[in-house]
C-alpha cells in the first residue's frame, strides 16, 4: 500500500494527470515504454523485471520486441539477422526492420494501447535510427521518417536507455551463449557508434529519456525504472481506491488525534484549574490559620497584659498595704516614744521640790522616817499600776487630738495624778 500511495503522490508531483487520458497530445488511453540499448546491457532482463511490477500494481501488461513479435516479424527476424544466405544491404536492412515496425504497431502496439495497456518493447524505433543511420551510414533523419511512417506517428511516452561499453556488453554475450547474430557480430567500431548514436538522441530530449549506466545491479536498475515510472504512469483503479480510502484513514486519524489533544487540552485546563482552586482554597485556609493564630497571639498577649497588670496592681496595692501598715507601726512607735517621754517629764518633775507644798514635805518626812532601801514589791506594783492607768488615759486624750505633740508648758501645767498615798 505505502509503493501504490508514493506512486501516486510521484504521478501527481510530476504533472502526470495532465498527460492523462483525454490530454493534449494523447490519442490513447495507454502508456508506450521502449527498452534501448546495446546487445548485452540487460534490456530483456529489465522489461521482465518492470512487466512484473507493473502487473503487481494492477496494469494491464503488453510486453513485446522488435523485430519478431508477430508471424511476419519472425520471418523478418530470421532473414535480418540470421539468414546467412541472403546478404541484405542497408537500406533492404532498414526497409525490413521498417516493416516489421509497421506490422508489430498494427497487430500488436496500437490494440494494447488503445485497451488501456502499459505496452513494454524490447527496442524500437531508436534501435532502427542507431543501427541502420549510426552504424551502417545510412541519413538519420531518413531512416526516422521510414519510421515514423511505419508508426503512424506513434511514439514511445519513454524511451529507457541502459548505456553499457560495448567491450563489455560483448564479454556478457560470449558468456550467456557464445553466438552471434548479424548485427551483434559486427565490429567494436560500429557498435561505439550505436552506441554514440543512441546517447545522442537521448540529449536532444531528455525530458522522454532515461539513461542509466547498465554497470550498475539489476535491481539499482530496476529501482530507477520504476521510480520514473512513478511519475509517468497514472494510478490505477485500485491504487485510486486505496489512495481513496487510506486519504479517508488519515483523515479519521487526524480527526481522532485532533479530538484526542482537544480532550486532553480541555483535560488540562480542567486540572490546572483545579490545581488553581485547590491552591486558592490552600491560600486561603493558611491565610485564616495566620489570622486566627495571629488573633490567638493577641489574645494571649493581652491576657497575659492584663496578668501583668494585675500583677502589677497587686503588687502595688501589697507594696501601699505595706506601706500604710508600716506608716502605722511608726505612729504607734512615736506614740509610745511621745508617753515615755512624757512620763520621763512627769518622773522629773515629780522629784523636783515644791516649798508651797506642805504635803510634799509631810510625805518627805514619812519618807525620811522609814528605813532605807527599795521600796517593798507591793507598793512598786501599786505604783506601776497607777502609772500605766495614767498613760492609757492620756493615750485615749492623744488619739482625740490632732497628731501634732501639745505644748511642753501644757503638759508641764497639767496636775499630775495623785497616788493613793497622796490621796
């Protein structure tokens, strides 16, 4: 299938639908191939090998030689080329290729073609031009138009030129069979100038030639030939039909490949959109994380703000208590230093004399009159007693006043508490 597809992708490369059938120079629907060459360069051995091909392919396959390929041509053959009785000169020699020419197109070239054949000769009107013109002398253009009369003006659409030395081409005769005809007997002179005479027809045109070194493989050969053939010959029907039908193939698999990236497209816009929201979704579930951490951070400083403050008050309000606490202790401290010095005063001035005092007199006598030594525990109790009744009420008066100490004379005026012995 791939052979029939590049056919006719080389057919239609090479302009070949325009030499199609109703074209402009063509009176028949078939195709004309002409094998050229040398005796020896291998032209049977091609046209069986291309005849195989193109039947392979799906053509209708003539193939046929010059001369011999009708009755006549066989008697022809025989007197032109093996006849050794009849010494034939180069016109009679042209004159009998001419007409075997004439009958091989009306009973065999021109029905093919007109059927539609590929028709594939082994040598025909060039062979005529190089043997008869270039090797034996005759006018090239007088033996043309003897062909061309015997062709109706029929031409090959190819003429396949396998150009081998003739030394060689000799050496692979005398190898094959070991006989000569006529014309494959003749000197290495008159077949260089076939040979010259056929490379020279092949330069005028070019473009209906195809020269190949026939040195070359078989199957190098063959290759060539069929890829010019490629772009000489239309498709056939077959070949139509597939090319049809794999061109519908392609286009199903181009559609399908087309559908296939467009779902995968869309697959992969549907997953990067995905991917997009997924990380939007993330993006924001770590931006809430951040904030409720952030509000959680806050929260725990400020309640550990107020902890400190008030810790902080607290500690204030222990530090005031303290304070207060301690301010009292130091009142009731001056309180009490204030007493003892006032008693100390009130001692003092107990001891002094007073001489307007008879009483104290008296009780210096009394006292004159007992023994000396301390005085006895009873009455140092008694006293102390009287002394501590005497504080507490002069305490009680303090707290009534303001804080600040009374005058000195004040309490130096104010009348001492009598004991009981004053009493």
């Amino acid at each position: 299938m791939v052979g029939k597809l590049r056919a006719l992708r080389s057919w239609r490369a090479a302009g070949g639908s325009e030499r199609a059938e109703g074209g402009p120079g063509r009176p028949h629907p078939g195709w004309f191939i002409a094998m050229e060459g040398g005796d020896g360069a291998g032209k049977s051995t091609q046209l069986a090998a291309v005849a195989d091909w193109l039947r392979g392919r799906g053509y209708a396959v003539v193939t046929t030689r010059e001369p011999g390929a009708t009755p006549l041509g066989s008697v022809l053959r025989n007197l032109v080329l093996h006849a050794e009785e009849h010494k034939l000169g180069a016109r009679a020699e042209a004159l009998l290729f001419a007409a075997d020419r004439a009958d091989h197109m009306e009973t065999v070239v021109r029905p093919a073609l007109e059927r539609g054949a590929v028709v594939l000769t082994d040598r025909h009107v060039d062979s005529s031009v190089a043997y008869q013109s270039g090797g034996r002398g005759l006018a090239a253009d007088e033996v043309a138009a003897l062909s061309t009369f015997a062709t109706e003006g029929v031409r090959p659409d190819l003429v396949v030129l396998l150009d081998l030395d003739p030394a060689v081409a000799r050496a692979r005769r005398e190898e094959r069979t070991g006989e000569a005809d006529k014309l494959e007997a003749e000197t290495a002179e008159f077949h260089e100038r076939v040979r010259a005479t056929f490379l020279a027809r092949a330069k005028a045109e070019p473009e209906r030639y195809l020269v190949l070194d026939a040195n070359q493989a078989p199957r190098i050969l063959t290759g060539a030939i069929q890829d010019r053939l490629d772009q000489l010959l239309p498709p056939t029907a077959e070949e139509v039909a597939t090319a049809a039908r794999r061109a519908a193939e392609i286009e199903a698999a181009v559609a399908r490949e087309q559908e296939f990236r467009a779902a995968q497209a869309e697959a992969e816009r549907a997953r990067r959109e995905a991917e997009e929201q997924a990380s939007r979704v993330q993006q924001e579930r770590e931006l809430a994380e951040r904030q409720a951490a952030e509000q959680e951070r806050l929260r725990q400083a400020k309640e550990r703000a107020d902890a400190s403050e008030a810790a902080e008050r607290a500690r204030a309000e222990r530090e005031w208590a303290d304070a207060t606490r301690l301010s009292e202790d130091d009142k009731r401290e001056a309180e009490r230093q204030a007493r003892e010095r006032r008693a100390e005063a009130e001692r003092e001035r107990l001891k002094s004399p007073t001489p307007k005092s008879g009483r104290l007199e008296g009780s210096a006598a009394e006292q004159s009159e007992r023994p000396e030594g301390p005085a006895p525990e009873s009455e140092q109790l008694e006293s102390a007693a009287r002394e501590s009744g005497r504080l507490e009420g002069s305490t009680a008066e303090q707290s009534e006043r303001p804080e600040s100490p009374a005058p000195e004379s004040e309490r130096l005026d104010s009348p001492a508490p009598q004991s009981e012995e004053e009493s």
